[in-house]
C-alpha cells in the first residue's frame, strides 16, 4: 500500500499563524495519515552536538500522521525563506515586481535548501511512496529528487497564483521554473488563469511541446498541468460557527458588523479596504455610529522590509479613519494585529452581515469559504469578494464582486451588502455554501491524488483516496 508523503516548508509545529496551507493540508493528513516533512530552522544557539545537520530528518512524535522536518543552518534559512521565497517568488506570483530583492546569494541559498532536503527526502523514501510537495518554497525539490534517482510518482501544488510569463521574465534565470516544474508529474494550480499562465510560461521554452491530453512535454519528461481549487474542512467548521457564542452587543457598539480576517501581507489589499470603508463612512453619514469594521490582521514575516512598512500604513490609516469617524461610544475601525484563535474567528463570521475578501492578488484565500461555512442559511451574511482572488472563479456569480482599486465602487458594493433584502442575501449564499460543502478539502486532494494516479500507473493508491 502507498504511504502519502506530504512536503512544504511550513508544518504544524507549535503555535505560529499558519495561512491556508497547513490548515488544508493539517486536515488533509488527519484525514489520511501518512508522512508530513517540513523545514525548519537551526537555531543559532543550538551546537549541533545532539542533533547533527544534514543527518536526516528530525522526528516529532505524536497525532494522528507522523512529522519529520528537516532542519537548516540559520543564515541559510534566512536567505532562501526571508530572501528568495519571500523577497523574490512570493513579490513575483503576486504582480508586485517593483518589491523583487535579486540577489545571487538568495538563489544559491534556495536551490541548496532543496538540495539538501532532497538529500535526506531521497534517504527516507520507500518505492511506492507517493509524494506530494507544495508551494513556492520548494519548485525545484523534484528535479533535485530526479537527480539523486527518485523515481516515485511526485506531485506539486501551487498555492499562490502562478506569475505571468512577462513577469517571470523579471528573475535572472527565467527559464529555470518551467523547467523545475517539468519534473514533477502533476502541477496542480489552484485556478484556471493559474493553468493559463502556466502554460504560457513553458511556451517560453522553446523544447517545449504541447500534447493533445492538455500535458506538456518538456526534454524527456511530460508534466500535467491542471485547476485543483483548494476546500476547507466545510462541514467541521460550519458546526463550530454554529456553536460559538452569540456575541455581545457592547462587544461590537453598533448594530452592524463588518468583517475582514487575513495574514498582514501587502498581497490583501488592506490599505485599499481601510480606505474604501473610510470613504464609504465619508459619503453616508447615516452609517456613521451604525456599523464598524472588524479587522484581524496576524503578524508575518515580519524580518522583510515590505511587511513592516505595511504594518505602519495601516496603523496610520486606521488612526486616521477612527481620528475623523469615532465618538464616545463608537470606534468605526477595530484593528487588531494578532493571531486570534479559529473558534473565535468562526463565531465573529457568523455574526458580521458583512464579509470582506479583497485581495490584490490571491491564491485561492479560504476565509472566503470559511466566511461562507460559517453563517446562518436562514440569515446568512453577504460576502464582497475580488475578482483577483482564487476563489471568484467558484465563488464570484453569487457573491457581490468588488474591485479593490476602486474605493468608490467597493464603498458601494458594501453599503449594498449592507441593505440587501433577506430573500437576495438566502439566494446567493445557499448558491455559495452548496459549492463550498461539496468542494471541500477532501474533494481537493482526492481529485489532486486521482489525477496523480493516473499518471503514475502501476503505483497503488487506493490506500489514499
Ligand atoms: C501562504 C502560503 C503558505 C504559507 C502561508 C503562511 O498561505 O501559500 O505557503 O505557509 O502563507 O506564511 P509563512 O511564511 O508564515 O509560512
């Protein structure tokens, strides 16, 4: 029987704010069982005389699916995590090249953490395992396994946009992703603009060829590349909405709750938010007093310049909406630059009659499902969603659709969801929440595996589907 080997950088480790990925993923092993390896990173003060470097992987027993991680000397860490993951792809995928840090040290220091933890993956692989490596982090893990003589099946999955061809135009060595990817047997990419832009940039390769069944030949291999939107555990988190607490009156002031809930990256689009709903108090006065907006925002990567300076914008920005709209008893802007805990959240979204997810540029983004999950059908909530998140191609017909650039226009799209009848508000979100039950986590990575296998014939999966 196979055994799922999942790879990411990030895993479950403590209690760290942890993004889309290892809630899916964390859901997706509990599920199934299996093998979860992750980076970590070697701790300055450690020296290294219990625990030898590059010796293997490190074991963390406990729960339901074993977790191993592969441990890396700290300055290495920092220029591929903090430099070419975060500095370089994450800008790249999301359309902000004017953010890109090029730096040789920084490629060097990526490819050689996947070197070497495709040295100790290569090591702990049995031949029927099938693995499943994910996100920006790791692009050429496969090809470093190809090179070390694995030749199990391995599958990627992309969880932040895939950049246009004439952005990745914009790194020193362009031509290297497509041919990282090239390895793999399955690229799953979380929409179909994703797919399409893709394949845009193997057409940039010029021994590159295009076969019928829609998979790509690069060389001597040939890759599938497909739209796997990613779920969330549906049925699990619209019980724990149910139950959560109502909310108190005085917790929120007035009547109305909007709500907005994400990871403080530049990628969210919170500047452009925070102004929409300062110009949304600005041009009606009648809701002045009456509605306040909820933001979480946890704290990330936080060693990158860019993020700090998001952080201080929105500082500023919320003091000055909340400067020109409070009262003594009004506080129009709630900001809060913490991680708060998944029940709260869950109870927060089923009692805001507004949910906000307005990315620039985004994956998929979950907490528009889980806003979806969380409300009541009888009274549900109104979701104002961008069109540049992943999730609009589900989602997008039956939320209201918001353009993020566009104070204006978003400032209206909430006042809309604000006053919409009930009956609209039902339509539109029993349409939602059908999608959302039955494209859950589990529907993501069975369809992911099935697709998997069949490319990889002769390998059993049936264990994990
Ligand atoms: C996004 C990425 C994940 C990442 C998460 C949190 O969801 O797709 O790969 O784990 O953000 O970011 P962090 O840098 O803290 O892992």
């Amino acid at each position: 029987m196979s055994r799922l080997v999942v790879v990411s950088n990030r895993m479950p480790l403590g209690d760290k704010p942890s993004g889309g990925l290892v809630v899916a993923l964390k859901d997706t092993m509990e599920e199934r069982g299996g093998l979860w390896v992750g980076i970590t990173r070697e701790d300055a003060s450690f020296t290294g005389a219990e625990m030898p470097r590059s010796q293997g992987l490190e074991n963390h027993p406990g729960g339901p699916f074993e977790r191993k991680s592969c441990s890396i000397e700290a300055s290495l860490y920092d220029d591929y995590y903090l430099g070419y993951a975060n500095s370089v792809l994450w800008p790249l995928c999301h359309g902000r090249t004017d953010l890109l840090d090029l730096r040789l040290s920084f490629r060097e220091a990526y490819l050689e953490v996947n070197r070497q933890l495709a040295d100790a993956l290569a090591r702990e692989l049995r031949p029927d395992d099938v693995v499943w490596v994910h996100d920006y982090h790791l692009f050429p893990l496969a090809d470093a396994l190809r090179r070390k003589g694995v030749f199990n099946p391995i599958g990627f999955f992309l969880h932040i946009p895939f950049p246009s061809s004439a952005n990745v135009g914009a790194l020193s060595n362009a031509g290297e992703l497509a041919e990282w990817l090239s390895s793999y047997d399955l690229v799953g990419l979380q929409t179909n603009r994703d797919v399409a832009s893709c394949l845009e940039v193997f057409r940039t390769l010029k021994e590159s060829e295009f076969l019928m069944d829609g998979s790509v030949r690069y060389r001597d291999r040939t890759v599938d590349l497909k739209s796997f939107p990613i779920g969330i555990e549906a049925s699990a988190f619209q019980k724990i909405a149910q139950n959560a607490e109502p909310l108190p009156r005085a917790a929120h002031g007035p009547q109305k709750l909007i709500i907005g809930a994400e990871r403080l990256d530049y990628s969210k689009g919170l500047p452009h938010r925070f102004k929409a709903f300062g110009h949304l108090l600005e041009t009606r006065e009648e809701l002045r007093g009456e509605v306040s907006f909820v933001q979480i925002a946890s704290p990330t990567r936080e060693d990158v310049q860019a993020y700090r300076e998001i952080r201080e914008q929105l500082e500023q920005l919320s003091g000055s909406v909340n400067g020109r709209f409070s009262d003594i008893n009004y506080t129009p802007i709630q900001y809060i630059n913490r991680m708060i805990d998944r029940n709260r959240l869950a109870g927060l979204y089923r009692h805001a009659q507004v949910g906000l997810v307005t990315p620039l540029a985004d994956g998929m983004n979950l907490v528009a499902k889980e806003y979806v999950a969380a409300q009541d059908p009888s009274d549900p909530g109104v979701l104002v969603l961008s069109n540049f998140a992943g999730a609009a191609e589900q989602l997008g017909d039956h939320a209201l659709t918001a353009n993020p650039y566009d104070a204006a226009q978003m400032a209206d799209c909430i006042s809309q969801a604000l006053s919409m009848e009930r009956a609209e508000r039902i339509e539109r979100h029993s349409a939602m929440l059908e999608n959302v039950l039955n494209e859950d986590v589990d529907w993501w990575a069975s369809s992911f595996l099935r697709h998997l296998e069949d490319k990889s014939m002769g390998t059993d999966f049936l264990s994990l589907l």
